[in-house]
C-alpha cells in the first residue's frame, strides 16, 4: 500500500472524516485508534516526503477538518456575522492552516526514518502528539479534535488526562495505532514475533491508563454548594438586537426567581451590551434575589475602560460579574477568538472586520493572565469563558487557587450542529485533568455539572429555556498536570522522536 495511487489516497480520506464518530455526541472512543492506524500505514508506505506526498497528507485532514470544523467553533466566529450566507474565505483559510499541522507531521515522519521501518511508527506517533500541540498553541491556537478527547471515563485511555493532559492522551492514542499498523503488515508476512511485541505495548498502554484512572488525585474541599446553571436559549438572531434588550431582561429575571441555588450563573454576555447600559432596577433585583439566599450570582456582559494613554482607542471586555452578598468581583476573558473577538494584523484586517464582515465588538481588549478566582457563596470558583477552557494549560494557575470551575458560553453561533456537544466534551476533559468539578452555563446548551472525574452528572437539554439546579462540592489538591503542564507530552513525544532520528541515523 503507498501513496502514489488514488485507492489509499480515498481510504485516507474516508478514514479521516469517519473520525468524527469517535467524538461526540457519537462517542465510538476507538474509532480514532482504527482510522489513524490506517493513515500510520500509508506514512510507513510513503515513498517519499515530496510535494506529492504533502499534498495527499493534506487532502485526508483537510476532508476531515471540512467534517468538524465547518459547523463547529472557529469557522462560526469567523463567518457569523457575513452578510447574507455567503460562504467564507476565511473558513477555508483556516481549514488549511489545521491541515498544514498533520501535513507538516507525515513529513517531518518520512524525511527522517526509513520507509516500511518501525522506527517511521515511532515517529508517526510523536510528530502526531506534537502537531496536535502545535496548532493548540497560542494565541491562535485551536485544540478543537485532539485525538485524546475521545477517550473520556469509560476508555482506560482517560486515566493519563490527570498525568499529562489531554496531549498525553493523544500520544497514547497515536502509540496504541501504530501498534495496529505494525499488526497489520506484521500478518501479511506472519511476523508473530513482532505481532507478540505490538499485541503487548498496546496492552500495556490500555492496562497503565487504567491503573492511573484508579487514583484520587484530589480530594473534597468545602461545604457542600448549591448551583442554579442558567439556559436562557435566547436565538443568536435576537442576542445582540437592541430591540430584544427588555424581553432578555424579563427573561432572566424569571428564570433567576424560580432557581434555588446559593450561586446563580448565567451565560456568557447573557446581557448582550455594556454594564452601563444595564438599567439599575434591573441589576437591584439580581442583586436582591441572590442577596436573599447569601448568595451571588454570576452575570455574563461587557465592560469598559477609557483608553490607555496616547490612544483614542476605548478597551473593552467579554466580562462576568459576581453580584450579591460578596463584594463586586471581574473576570475579563483573557484568550480571546482571532478575527471574532480580536484582529490580528489590525491595520489589514480592521477595515475588513468593521465594514464588510461587519463583526460587532470584535476588537476586545484581553484580561489579565493572572485574575483572582471568584470568592463567593462561600467557595472560591474560577471563571473561564467560552472557548477558553479549550486550553488546558491556560486554567493551571485558577484551577490551583479554585475549587471549583465555572464555564459561561454562547453556543448559539453553533446552531444545531454538533460542536456544541464537542465544546462539552472538552469541558469534560478540564475537569479530569484539573481534579476540579466544572459547571457550565450555556446559551442554547449543554449546560452540564461535570465531575472531577470528567463523568458528566446532568445536563439540560439541548435547545430549551430552564435552570439546572445542582449540588457540588469542591475539590482540593493537585493532579500532576497541575505541575507538568503540557511539558510532559511534548517532552515524550520529543524523546521518542529522537530516538527513532538516531537510530535511523545510525543504519
């Protein structure tokens, strides 16, 4: 089997759009192993690392990234406020700039170890590992479909999350597959002795993960929280209308009268405009509303600063809020969407922003890397919005401080499609690597508590106004990647890497 004819090349492109079902809301969590044990074969097979081969390597992620990404998170925000429903360059740009990671991968595995080797397996694996981080990182980052998300509790796989995070997962997911590849030819030509060696390391690997899922690496902390996790299911058309604004009020007001938790959350920018333009009645009553339980609540907005000096330029925030019996607290989202909430490349990009794509609020300015958790209720909770807690990494430092996590999203840009159940499922693996409960409030859904098992224990249905009213008790403690960070993923797959470069150099 090679990449020089088109038969492969269709399978590879089959293969990587039926990956899809091994997330969720499907959630076949050893399909991702099968189908990338496919395209592990066709790089051990490549016969060379050329323009073809890239170009093939590029066609398979490409076809899968046109699966998942453009009705999911990214490709949304760059287009949802197109005029009309014309289809978006920017979409298909972006689609390319993920494909060019996994391309990057198969080539770097082919240029440097030999062809039909175990060594270009090995090599497949943390190229893989690494690509996946790679286009994670940073501010244009975009974690969405890491392999290592479609092993949640249920998959023996899940119990490296706590260990090394979700790209430790990954690097496990990308070993056990080329175990599957180095199978599949080994029976061709009856090699059992090599067959007995995958057969085993693939065994090993699922009997680690789940020793380690055994273990409590955190512990209770606190009192025991009631949680009222506001859905307003409010239609992304009527959101941001000036003439919606009195009906959200109400809205809101009567779904927060009828809750019963100490911590009220609402969603992200549940009111759609700046604080100022929020009428006192309307916030005295919030206020009084939670202050009669000794409680808080948590309000999605935005907010304002004058700005800096020498700039005519006002900052403004994707904010949340706490009110009640606590003292004021902020939280700024401080990774915000390229091109949705900020414009890289101001002085090209801005016109296209403000006057054809028309975006609203799209030049934010950032939080503070470094924001206090949320004292209030009487625990101490630390707020990420939206696609942020996308970046496990990015929550390390809250999550030490916190014990418990709150999530606020606007799914709405989603529609009915299934990035909204993927954006849960990446909550969930937050809260496994974290050891810390998560509690999201969205939009339009999921809104969800998620255990710091990442099991999740209710949720609302998608697409419906009401409030899911929960108890949860925080966590204490420190999981490994608490401390590790990312640095253990790309530490191994690195050290593998390596290793199989200089052996390769060696023959």
């Amino acid at each position: 089997m090679t990449l020089e004819r088109g038969g492969p090349l269709a399978l590879a492109a089959l293969t990587g759009a039926a990956t899809v079902f091994g997330f969720a809301p499907f959630g076949v969590a050893l399909l991702p192993i099968v189908t990338l044990s496919i395209l592990f074969a066709q790089w051990r097979h490549a016969a060379n690392a050329g323009r073809r081969g890239r170009r093939r390597l590029r066609i398979r992620t490409r076809h899968v990234r046109r699966r998942h990404i453009v009705g999911v998170r990214r490709a949304r925000d760059v287009r949802r406020h197109a005029r009309g429903d014309r289809p978006s360059r920017g979409t298909a740009g972006f689609i390319i700039y993920l494909s060019s990671w996994i391309a990057l991968a198969g080539y770097v595995a082919a240029r440097f170890t030999p062809r039909q080797s175990l060594l270009r397996l090995v090599a497949a694996a943390a190229t893989w590992t690494l690509a996946e981080w790679g286009r994670s990182f940073g501010y244009p980052g975009f974690p969405w479909l890491s392999v290592g998300y479609a092993q949640l509790p249920g998959s023996p796989l899940a119990g490296y999350a706590p260990v090394g995070g979700v790209f430790v997962v990954s690097l496990a997911v990308a070993l056990i597959a080329s175990t599957v590849a180095l199978v599949h030819d080994a029976l061709a030509v009856r090699a059992w002795r090599q067959i007995a060696v995958a057969v085993a390391l693939a065994m090993a690997l699922f009997a680690g993960g789940g020793a380690l899922a055994r273990i409590e690496w955190t512990s209770p902390q606190g009192a025991p929280l009631t949680v009222s996790l506001v859905q307003g299911n409010v239609e992304q058309a009527q959101k941001f209308d000036p003439g919606y604004r009195a009906r959200t009020f109400d809205l809101y007001a009567r779904l927060v009268e009828h809750s019963h938790g100490r911590l009220i959350v609402l969603p992200e920018s549940a009111f759609p405009m700046f604080s100022d333009e929020v009428p006192d009645p309307v916030l005295l009553n919030l206020i009084r509303t939670a202050g009669a339980r000794n409680g808080d609540l948590l309000l999605g907005l935005f907010t304002a600063e004058a700005p800096l000096p020498g700039s005519d330029n006002v900052r403004y925030y994707n904010t949340v809020l706490s009110l009640g019996e606590s003292d004021l607290q902020l939280y700024r989202k401080r990774h915000l969407v390229p091109f949705g909430e900020s414009i890289p490349g101001k002085a090209v990009f801005g016109w296209l922003i403000r006057n054809v794509l028309a975006i609203p609020l799209a030049d934010q300015t950032p939080g503070p890397a470094m924001q206090p958790p949320f004292e209030v209720a009487g625990a101490r909770v630390a707020v990420n919005i939206c696609y942020e807690d996308a970046f496990g990494a990015e929550l390390i430092d809250a999550a030490r401080s916190a014990a418990i996590l709150i999530n606020v999203t606007n799914d709405a840009w989603y529609g009915h499609s299934i990035a909204a159940w993927q954006h849960n499922q990446i909550a969930t693996m937050r809260a496994l690597e974290l050891g810390r409960p998560m509690l999201r409030a969205t939009n339009t859904g999921i809104t969800s508590s998620i255990g710091h098992d990442g099991r999740v224990l209710a949720q609302l249905p998608w697409f419906t106004r009401g409030v899911l009213e929960v108890t949860v008790e925080g966590r204490g403690g420190a999981t490994p990647y608490q401390t590790l960070s990312d640095t253990l993923a790309v530490g191994l797959a690195l050290a593998l890497f390596g290793i199989a470069l200089a052996i390769a150099r060696r023959r």
